[in-house]
C-alpha cells in the first residue's frame, strides 16, 4: 500500500451523455516515471484532472500518496503539483516573478531564492526579469515545470508535456524528467507520442476507449507482440536526427 | 484544510499584487479606466457645459458623480477580462491544484478590483478639484460616498465575474459592461431629468444610477440625502447579493 503513489480502481467519469472513462484501473509504483499512453481525446486529461483534484469522478475509487481524492483533497494538493496541458504560467508576470508568486503561495520562508535557484537550474537566469509573453515554448514548458517543483511534491503530474515543442525542447524536458525521477519524485505523464514512453517510462499504460487495454513495462509491453524478427535493413537517418545533427553542429562552433 | 484557511488572506495578498501588476503593464486598461472618465469630464466641463442648466454654480460639481460611476463600470468590465483569462490560460488550474483556498483566485480578482477602481476614483476627484470642483461635505458624508461607490463597485465587480467566468471569446466578456457604461447617461448624471420626454423620464428617474448619483451629490454638497440614499443602498446591496449568489454557482460549476 505505502509503497504506491497512485492507485486508482474502476474509475469512471462522462461529460452529459459522452462515456469518457468506463472502468480505468491504474497503479503507479513511488518514484517511478508513469507514462499514459492514448490518442487524442482518450480521456489521458480527464484522469489528470481527476487525480488533481479538479474533477470529481462519477464512479470509482482513486488515492494519491494514500489519500483518497474525492475524501482528502487537501491533503492530495499537498503532496502533488500540476502542469496541465496548456503552459499555465502568467504571461505579463516575468518569469522571476512567477516563480515568487508560487514560493509564496506555497508559503516558502525565502521565496526569492527558491526563485533563483530554480531560474539557474531550468536556464532561464537570462531571462529571469523579461515578461513570460516573450518566453519561446520551450522556455515556457521549462517555467511551467520549475514553477510545479516549487514546495518540492512527491508526485508531479505532467499532462503531454512535450506537445508543441520543438525537438531540442523536447529532449531538454525529456533530461529534467529522468532528473527527477532520480531525485526519488513520482512523475505521471501523459503523452501521444510511443518514443517518448519508450524513452522515460519504467511503466506504460495505453488508455484506449474508456480502458487501460494494456499495461506493464516496455518489455512485458513487447512481449505482447509476436517475437521479433531477424531482418536486415539498411538504416536511415530520421529527419529528427538529421535535423538534431545539423543543429548541434551549430552550436558548436 | 485548517492550513488553507490560515493563510487565506496572505493568499489573496499575493493574488491582488499579481493582479496589480496586470493593470499597472496594461496601458489599454490605464487609459479606458482612467483617461477616458477624464477625458469625458473635460469634454462635458468645457465644451457641453455651459449650455447645460442643472442650477449649481460649477457644472463640474454636478458631473462628477456620474464620471466616477463611469469610470467604474468600465474598470469592472476588466474584472471579468482577467478573470476570462485566468480560466482559458489554465492559471486557475493550477492555483486549484495547489493546497490554497478554491476561492482565493476568484476573491484576489474581486480585490483587485475594488482597489484599481478607488485608485482611478480618486485620481478623477484630484482632476475635478483642479478643474474647480468644490465640495462642502464633512468627513462622515465623504466616508459615505466612499462606502456607496465600494458597494457599487462590488454589485458590479460580481456581475462581471458572472461575465468573466461564463464568457465563450475575449471578445464577448465585456460586453456586459457597455449597457452599464451607458446607464449613466439616461439619468440625473449629465443633465436634470426634468428636461427629458416623459417615457424616457419615468425610467432615468427610476433606474439604479439615478438614486446612485443623487445620494452622491447630495453628501459632496452638505445637503439632506432624503429617501434616496435608501434605493441606492437597496439598489446595490440588491444586484450585489444576487450576482453574488450567481457568479459563486458559475464558478463552483466552471472550476
């Protein structure tokens, strides 16, 4: 029981007549990198919003660090943060200032150099004190993450993060998640992109029609599917990789 | 939730500064609610004015009233534009996420406004005094005035958090305001009603503005308030609960 972040069961959720979650069983492991898989519209949002306490759901039981969310919601905002779909920053605050709003909100001793050394450690120092509005979307998406690390959560939901983002922002976002991880907080992301389970997920779960139709790590994922075979194929480069290549040559001189 | 409740009003502090901010780096908001409402007075001061018979000695003392309740209106018609943002952006989300009051984001907006719109009021009166508005009223008749135009800012700040909240585009969020902007006109603010035909009459004599602005001009120039202070205290206290009433369902609904 302890040693789970999130355990939800028959979870069931519709907007008037539309059956968005029909029975959605879930358990994530603590400090592990949770990855919900599903298209879009498969309802990866709505058990966000759920276990973030802003929906209530119409059926099911769902508890978060051993608190039940629709009992306890106080308690599960304690110990989680949100970083919803959208970069939920303030776009005519500076990013200094956001990140001093929240640290104050979460009622920090020193909430200017909790600032500080969040701006130093996302890369943002430079542009600490200019209006988020003229923030490219990868320093956004990397605001909106620092700003949900402040009051350092247990469990950090983060819904398709890397959506809308170019390649390089997406490998930066893809580096403070591991980082995380490493630092023993629990990560719940939802994505549409396969690669990007496959790259941080120590457990998968597609959400298909209401259901989780699959589960388990990538390995017991794969053993699903027929054994691969042996086949030989001439490698191509991806255009991502070519384009990562081209970039980072750049950079380098 | 005892934790939440502790720091309820150091929350709402630090959502009135960030709302503050909003306005002080918006120009659009600084002119509209400000600028304009001057930009009327002179208007009305110097060019209508002294074709207008209201029988007191300086115009401006009989207009002013009217122009603070304008700039009001116009400045809650910003209310609900931030709080539409607020709700389209995902920053409620997050402030709903986090172990603060549900209320407090919806409460720092009401704040705010309250304390944007006693700024602009009180750089208008600063303007009227240059212009040579005069008044003779004492301090409890300005704390009265005070307290009417904190009650009519409120009975409007919660129309437009009914507005804000439940608003589809940007576009749309402010339009609740402009019917509220142009009250002002059909009624006693700019000229005596007795001029006006007796339709048009019979309903500025009995909207809310009218008995607004009369109790006003009646305390800033020391004269008896008679019954008139009663409608425009029922006026407000009125629209205020009921948009109260309504705005904290849409936003249990919405959030």
């Amino acid at each position: 029981m302890q040693d789970k972040a999130i355990q939800v069961k028959g979870l069931q959720k519709s907007y008037k007549q539309l059956h968005v979650l029909k029975g959605v069983d879930i358990e994530v492991e603590k400090g592990s990198i949770f990855a919900l898989l599903g298209s879009n519209g498969a309802g990866k949002t709505t058990i966000v919003k759920i276990l973030a306490t802003l929906l209530k759901p119409d059926g099911g039981t769902a508890t978060v660090n051993g608190f039940d969310v629709a009992a306890m919601p106080d308690s599960v905002r304690q110990s989680i943060s949100l970083t919803g779909q959208f970069a939920a920053v303030d776009e005519i605050l500076t990013g200094r200032e956001n990140l001093i709003m929240i640290a104050k909100l979460r009622h920090l001793t020193n909430p200017r150099q909790v600032a500080d050394d969040l701006l130093n450690r996302f890369g943002l120092t430079d542009a600490a004190d200019r209006r988020v509005a003229t923030y490219s979307g990868g320093m956004r998406r990397r605001l909106d993450i620092a700003m949900s690390l402040i009051g350092k959560p247990q469990l950090i939901f983060l819904d398709e993060p890397t959506t809308g983002l170019d390649p390089e922002a997406r490998i930066e976002v893809w580096k403070i998640v591991k980082e995380l991880a490493e630092g023993g907080t629990t990560v719940f992301l939802t994505t549409q992109y396969l690669e990007e389970a496959e790259q941080l997920a120590d457990q998968i779960a597609i959400l298909h029609e209401g259901r989780i139709i699959a589960g388990g790590t990538l390995a017991e994922l794969k053993k699903l599917f027929p054994p691969a075979k042996v086949e030989y194929v001439e490698k191509q480069p991806t255009l991502e990789e070519i384009f990562l290549a081209i970039v980072g040559k750049k950079e380098e001189k | 939730m005892e934790a939440t409740r502790q720091h309820f009003s150091s929350d709402i502090g630090v959502m009135l500064g960030r709302s503050m901010r909003h306005i002080l780096r918006s120009m659009d908001t600084i002119i509209t609610v400000t600028i304009m409402p001057i930009a009327f007075m002179l208007l009305f001061v110097y060019v209508f004015g002294g074709a207008i018979q209201t029988g007191t000695d300086h115009y401006v003392n009989y207009l002013l009233p009217g122009i603070l309740l304008i700039a009001i209106a116009s400045g809650t018609s910003y209310t609900a534009y931030r709080l539409f943002m607020d709700v389209q952006r995902g920053i409620f989300e997050r402030f709903h996420s986090m172990p603060i009051a549900r209320s407090a984001a919806l409460w720092g907006h009401v704040l705010t406004s309250l304390v944007s719109n006693a700024i602009s009021v009180v750089i208008i009166i600063l303007v009227a005094l240059i212009m040579g508005f005069r008044s003779s009223a004492g301090v409890l008749s300005w704390l009265a005035v005070a307290g009417i135009l904190a009650l009519f800012t409120l009975a409007l700040t919660w129309i437009a958090a009914i507005a804000g909240l439940s608003a589809k585009s940007a576009d749309g969020v402010s339009a609740f305001s402009y019917p509220i902007i142009f009250l002002p006109f059909i009624s006693s603010a700019f000229v005596p009603t007795e001029s006006m035909p007796s339709g048009v009459r019979a309903f500025a004599e009995n909207q809310p503005v009218t008995s607004i602005v009369e109790t006003i001009r009646a305390l800033l120039s020391d004269q008896p308030v008679g019954h008139d202070i009663w409608v425009a205290l029922a006026w407000c206290a009125g629209i205020m609960l009921a948009a109260y009433i309504f705005a904290m369902r849409v936003y249990k609904k919405r959030t």
